[in-house]
C-alpha cells in the first residue's frame, strides 16, 4: 500500500465504522439496546447518554427496559425517550421505563430501507471526496516530480483497489441490514 492511501487510512476505515454506527440506530422489529444510543438525558444539569443514568435491559424479543440509578432522573428519562420520537411504546412503571419495540407493518420497513440507503449514500459521496483528496495528491506528487508517471499510475490502481474493498464492506453491511429490517 502506498503513502498517500496509508496517510488516508484512518479516515478510509472511519467511513466503515461511521455506516455502521449510522445504521445500528435504525430499528429491525426486535429489542436493541443501540435503539437507544443517541437518546441524551438531561440530569443533574448535564446532557447525558442514556445508558449512563440507567441500565438498559433487553426483556425479549419487542421490549426493553431502562432501569435508572437514581430514581429522581425517571422523568427525565421519559421525557427524553418521548422528545426523541423512536416510535417505540413507552410506559413508566415507577422504578423503571418499558419500552415495546411495535410490529413493523409493510410500509415501516420500505420506509426505513429507504432511510438504509440514503445514510449509504452519504457515506459513499464521502468516500469518493476522499478519493479524489488522494488521486489529487498523488498527481500533484507527479508533477512535482516526486513520483514518475508509472508510479502515479500504480497508486492510483491501490487507491482503485481500496476504494472498491471499502465499498464492497459498506453494501455488505447495507445487504445484511436490510435482510433484518425485512425479516419477520
């Protein structure tokens, strides 16, 4: 692997690790506890994650359960998980909150695959700016006389290679999302 894709690395490997994050949150018709994971709390006068002012529990298939560890912040919770609109049922039951995951109709899943490949998309127009970020340095590299012309020619076929692999992941992890959401 060449410099300029090794100096890129990072980023190449954070768009597959930023789609995965992405989709976790996009709900399959059973229990998460990622469901959760951009839900923020307020407590005690600081915007919190939710999972560190409660346990969050999977009971079964369609529900989980928040259990706070002070029972003062349950309302925040409620409020938060409702101001959040996740389309989840959720009941406060005193010592913890309930949440029902809901049977996900026909037109639920077409609506979120829809929402699948839009976030895909985004992520590839951000791999093919980091593309040409690289491609457009390695050709400045050759007319700067740092690298000759057969050498630009193999390291743009690397930059090829992995942009292709990276893709292959993204519509991989696009694939297997989608057979969850459709699933019954």
């Amino acid at each position: 692997m060449n410099q300029y894709i090794q100096n890129k690395q990072t980023e190449f490997n954070g768009l597959v690790d930023f789609f995965k994050k992405e989709i976790s949150s996009l709900r399959t018709g059973r229990a998460n506890p990622a469901l959760l994971e951009n839900v923020k709390v307020e407590a005690y006068g600081v915007i919190n994650p939710i999972n560190a002012v409660g346990n969050v529990n999977v009971v079964d298939a369609s529900s989980l359960t928040i259990t706070p560890w002070d029972k003062s912040v349950t309302k925040n919770i409620e409020k938060a998980l409702v101001e959040a609109n996740l389309g989840l049922g959720i009941v406060n039951e005193g010592d913890k909150i309930r949440l029902t995951v809901p049977a996900m109709t026909e037109e639920n899943r077409k609506d979120l695959v829809k929402k699948l490949n839009e976030r895909q998309e985004k992520v590839k127009i951000s791999l093919r700016q980091l593309r040409d970020e690289v491609k457009g340095a390695i050709e400045d590299a050759e007319k700067n006389k740092e690298i000759n012309e057969d050498d630009k020619f193999r390291f743009i076929k690397e930059l090829d290679e992995e942009v292709t692999t990276i893709t292959t992941q993204i519509k991989d992890l696009r694939d297997k999302k989608e057979s969850d959401i459709m699933s019954i």
